[in-house]
C-alpha cells in the first residue's frame, strides 16, 4: 500500500502544482489526459496502470481526484497553486467553519489574517476533528474558528469543493476565533 501512498502523492503533485514534472498539461480547468498521465508517471520510472490509477482516486480518503464521466480526463479538486479554474460552484456557508494549523503560525495569523499562502484559495473544514487531522501534518495542531456567516454575510465569496473541502481568498483577523485551549 505504501507504493500507492507514494504514488498518490505524485499525483497530486503533478494534478495540483507540477505537472510539468512528467511531462503533462492540464487545461484551464485543471483536466489533465489520464493516458498521457498514465504514460508520463511511467517516463518517470513509476508503475502505473489504469486499475491502479482507479483504485488510488477511489480510496483516497480525502477525494482528492475526480474522473470525468468517461474517465478519460482526471483533476483534483482542490489545493492549486498554478492558475486553474475548477469550476467551483458559490456556496453559502455554515455559520461557522474551522482551520487547521499548526501552533508555530500563530503569530503570523494574528498579525494578518489567514492567507492562501502558495495556493488559490484558504482551505476550511466543516468540522473541528478534520481541522486537527489538518493541523496534526503541519505541527502541534491548533484549531481556528472561521466566523464564516458573518463573512459572507459581509460580502465574502465562499465555495464548496467536490470533496467537501470549504474555500475562500482570505480570512481576515476580525473573522477569526482563538482559543488557547487548543
């Protein structure tokens, strides 16, 4: 399983920010051409196939691929940090949604906000337990509480990912709530 980890990985990679890294293009809204994905993960000294490559966007607990309805064209769904449109739908959100960090950037969130850093959009979650899985990958995790109503209430444009992943541009201080019981 760990090949397929890793390989999953790779390809996230590739779909997400590098796909020059095997050789690939994605169009403008972040398709790439799963048999020229396929063959460029294979020039890269990976084994691969379209069983692999089906079972690794199938188990993928975070969802982070979709196929189109053909399966002949594959994106993620979320996470860029090249210029995509992946055609995420305006959403209103729930009153209230969580970000994960990690406690060592703390200072800089209170200074200025959560920013997208090297990607389109500020990820949220839906739930405090999937905000500390998120934070966990960064360090000791601290939870934020996004006061995502009032946001968007204000004007702030909110989308809804296909894998349950809330986005935005930004989330300013005043939006924000700490607690140092985290």
């Amino acid at each position: 399983m760990a090949k397929k980890d890793q390989l999953s990985k790779f390809i996230s990679l590739l779909l997400r920010h590098h796909p020059e890294a095997a050789g690939i293009t994605l169009d403008e809204h972040g398709w790439a051409d799963v048999n020229e994905l396929l063959e460029g993960i294979t020039r890269t000294g990976r084994k691969i196939d379209m069983g692999i490559l089906k079972e690794i966007v199938a188990s993928d607990n975070k969802k982070r691929y979709s196929f189109n309805e053909g399966k002949t064209l594959i994106r993620a769904n979320q996470g860029h940090s090249i210029p995509v449109d992946v055609e995420l739908k305006e959403r209103k959100p729930p009153e209230l949604l969580y970000h994960g960090t990690a406690a060592r950037f703390l200072d800089g969130i209170r200074a200025e906000g959560l920013k997208p850093m090297g990607r389109l959009h500020v990820h949220l979650s839906k739930d405090t337990e999937t905000a500390v899985k998120v934070g966990k990958r960064h360090g000791l995790p601290v939870v934020l509480t996004v006061y995502s109503g009032k946001m968007y209430q204000d004007g702030q444009t909110f989308y809804l990912s296909e894998n349950g992943v809330w986005l935005t541009k930004g989330v300013s201080i005043k939006y924000l709530g700490f607690s140092d019981t985290n």
